[in-house]
C-alpha cells in the first residue's frame, strides 16, 4: 500500500508536471520523495535536499538500474519525456528515439532492481488520435481504439505497449495514465494557452504589437496542473494495478473562448492574428475526456478554468517583469 510513509522516486521532477506534483506530494506530508534531474537544478536541491536529487542520463540503462538500486522506491512516477506535440514531425527520429529509450530503461531497471515498486506509467490522450466519426470525441473512454496521428502520441503510446509486455510478463505493478491538456503556472510558452499569457504579456509592456494563434476551432478538454497533482496522488495511493485512467475535466472548451477570456483579462485592446506557421499537419477537431473511472477514486478538479488562465496571465506578467529589473 502506498502512503505518504512510502519512499517515492519522480523522474523530470524539474518540469512543469513534475514540479507541481512534487510540490502537491509535499503539501500532503510526503517527506522520502527523491528526484531526477538531467541537468543541476537549485530549486530541487532546495525542496528536496541534495542527497535527494540525483543527476542522471534517464537513457543510460545502467545507470537507471543503479540509481534504482540505491533508492529502492517503493512508487515511481514516471513524467521525463519528450512532451511536446508542436514540432514532432520536424524532431520524429528523437522524439521516438528518446520517449522509447527512456521508458525502457525504466522498465528494466525496475524488472532487475525494484520489481515490486509500483509505477505510474505517464502515456497521453493524444495515442487516442483523431476519434472516428461513429464514436463520440465529446466522451473518449479509455476503452476508446488508437489512432495516433504525430510522432509525438506514437512516442507515447510505444511507451505504454511497452509498459503493458512489462506489466505482463513480469507481473510488475504499473498503472496507466492518459493525461490530457494540461495548463498552468509554470508550463512552457510553445504550448498554446501558455503562449496566448506570454504574448498578452509582452504587449501589454509594448515589446509586441499583435496576438499570433493557430487553430482557434478546436474544442479542448483543460485540468489544472495542480489537479493533476491531486490525481497522481491517488492514483498511487488508490489505483488498480494494470488498469487505465483518462486524466481530464470531462469538459470541452473552444480554444476561441479561452483566448476571449484571457484577453478580457488584458489590460489593453489586442490585435489576434492567425499564423500559419501555428498550424499542425494534424489538429483534432473535439477531443473531450471521460473521466468517470477517475473520478470513481475520489477526484474531484478544484480549479476552475477562469482561476487558472488567471494564475497563468498572472505569473507570465511577473516573468516579464523580473526579466526588466
């Protein structure tokens, strides 16, 4: 069983999942939590301790296996990878390179050195893909067939197949995960709803005279990261070994509509302009969780969609500001 008395290992603690659930597991009394880096970071030294934070090429098999070795995690989630779907066709050859590498390494490292640890395989709702017309992409379930259409969901949908021969074969206890759009402080500006904030903050301080967007007809289904956090968390706690879970709010939203609301919050009238260059070869039209199984373990978003693109527009604008002083 695992609590907050349990050792815990999280790899890409230093990215923008991985340092919320990092900081949401500490808020709930988790204290033997150790983390992965690929490079120093200050910021897990602080939160963690150094001898808590290890720096380690995740892609080096033996040094996965020793590094597990020396732990001995008792749950492991898994959140370093390649996470970016803008640009995977022009980084195909890496992207699925690197997202194999990574989980595999992980896998034998746990089959050899902690075969009873429990690991949250973290996959993506993008391994769903473009949801065929006789079935519902308002409700996708996660019994829903694959149809991945970039580079970036076949990465990560090779990492679950190969999670799953795993779980099987070696009976390891792994619980799947399919996240989908997830947003929040902290997340990277090439992501879209990130980018909308950091835009709207630069010309709010004149350094850019119109707002760039791609495709603003796509209906997304949108969780805080911070209610993602909550959701890891009880899935290590509470999931069904070898099962599946969609992560999401069950609610779809207009990318139009969460670009009207953040710019409602803008504190000037702002020129939208369409960029081709945003435009993926691939773009799902509606793409909606269902997320009842998750739910079923007691979860339960506590942000709403408003506070969140607050917290995001709110945090850019800092970002802007600490870069003039």
């Amino acid at each position: 069983m695992i609590s907050a008395q349990s050792r815990v290992l999280i790899t890409g603690a230093d990215g923008f999942v991985g340092w919320h659930a990092l900081t949401h597991l500490h808020s709930q009394g988790w204290r033997d939590i150790h983390v992965t880096t690929y490079s120093s970071s200050d910021r897990l030294v602080q939160a963690c301790g150094v001898d808590k934070v290890h720096q380690v090429d995740l892609t080096d098999k033996n040094a996965v296996q020793e590094l597990l070795q020396a732990v001995q995690p008792e749950a492991i989630i898994h959140f370093a990878a390649w996470s970016s779907v803008g640009g995977s066709f022009e980084n195909a050859s890496k992207i699925m390179h690197l997202n194999t590498e990574l989980q595999l390494g992980m896998l034998e490292g746990i089959k050899n050195a902690v075969p009873t640890a429990r690991l949250l395989c973290i996959g993506s709702a993008h391994a769903y893909g473009h949801v065929p017309a006789e079935l519902d992409a308002w409700h996708v379930t996660e019994d829903y067939p694959f149809f991945p259409d970039n580079p970036y969901s076949v990465s990560k949908l090779s990492q679950e197949m190969l999670s799953r021969a795993y779980a099987t074969a070696f009976e390891l206890d792994i619980i799947f995960v399919r996240p989908f759009n997830q947003i929040g402080p902290g997340q990277r500006g090439e992501f879209a709803v990130a980018s909308f904030a950091d835009q709207i903050a630069h010309i709010e301080r004149g350094e850019q005279d119109y707002l760039s967007v791609g495709n603003l007809d796509a209906v997304r289904d949108f969780t805080d990261v911070r209610d993602a956090a909550v959701a890891y968390r009880l899935l290590l706690e509470k999931g069904q070994s070898q099962a599946t879970y969609n992560l999401g709010s069950g609610r779809g939203v207009r990318m139009q509509d969460v670009l009207d609301s953040l710019l409602q919050l803008a504190d000037q009238e702002i020129r939208v302009e369409v960029d081709a260059q945003r435009l993926r070869p691939s773009d799902l039209p509606v793409f909606v969780a269902d997320p009842r199984r998750l739910r079923a373990l007691g979860w339960t978003p506590s942000y709403s969609l408003e506070q969140t693109l607050r917290d995001i527009l709110k945090e850019a604008r800092l970002q802007k500001t600490e870069k003039t002083e």
